[in-house]
C-alpha cells in the first residue's frame, strides 16, 4: 500500500471500505466521493502506524511492478537499469519523514488532484502545496547524492 501499510495493506483496505459503508450516511459531497473514502483509507493505515509503535516507510507498488523502460534500450538492460532506477527511488522515499512520503505518494503514485490530497490527508491547501514543494526538494537531493555516489 502505497501510505506504508505494507503487507497489510489488504487488512487496512477492508477495514478502511467496513468504516465506509457504516458511516456512508455521513457523506456530504463536499469533496469527491474518491477523496472521501482515500481518506477513510489514510487514517487507517495511520491507525496502522500507531497500533504497532512504528513509521516505517512506504512500499510503493513501484518496488513491486514489473520494470520497464520508456525507451528503445534493449530488453535485458532496460530492465536492470529501470529496476536501479527504481530501487534507488525507494530507497530516497524511504529516508523522507512520514509526512513527506504520505503527500508524494497522494501527488504523484494515486495521482490525485491537489484538492484530493487535501481531502485525504486532512491538511489544509498551504500544506500540501508548501510539503509537496519541499519533499519534492528533499527527494531530488537525496536521488543526485545518490547518482553521485554510484556513478
């Protein structure tokens, strides 16, 4: 799951779609009926986080896909380099604090609007704007120390 859920991320899903359907009648449309249930979904992977003492990272379902290459390279190297790429990504993401990951993963692994990222993480407009901003920062600076450091 892409908040740090981890292996549980089916557990927290269902519990996240259980606490939907109860509190359904609560559901105003004032935002997105997608934003409305990813934030269902994001206070329970928090609950998650807080049950078990822990803020381990994310484990984004880029760690988990298939590599692939967005350019002509010949198969077998693409997929090593995409699969570097990829591993030195998590390993960035990972060394961000928990707030950063959970605004990256909203921004740019769901794809979610600014306004759904502000519905589902329940912070106000400024910060997500000025998070984004910065762990955005934080990332590239750990990704060219990264580059540097191999090459």
């Amino acid at each position: 799951m892409l908040l740090g859920a981890g292996s549980d991320s089916e557990d927290v899903t269902q519990e996240a779609f259980v606490k939907a359907y109860r509190k359904l009648s609560r559901y105003r449309g004032e935002s997105s009926f997608r934003s409305w249930l990813l934030a269902i979904v994001a206070n329970e992977t928090r609950n998650l986080h807080r049950s078990r003492g822990r803020r381990d990272g994310l484990a984004l379902r880029a760690a988990t896909a298939e590599p692939t290459s967005e350019t002509a390279e010949d198969g077998a190297v693409g997929a090593v380099l995409a699969g570097e790429r990829r591993e030195a990504l998590v390993g960035a993401l990972r060394q961000l604090p928990v707030r950063d990951r959970e605004v990256i993963a909203c921004r740019y692994f769901l794809d979610l609007t600014e306004e759904e990222t502000v519905a589902a993480l329940g912070w106000p407009r400024g910060t997500v704007k000025s998070r984004t901003s910065r762990a955005l920062a934080k990332l590239r600076g750990l990704l060219d120390r990264e580059e540097v450091r191999h090459g």
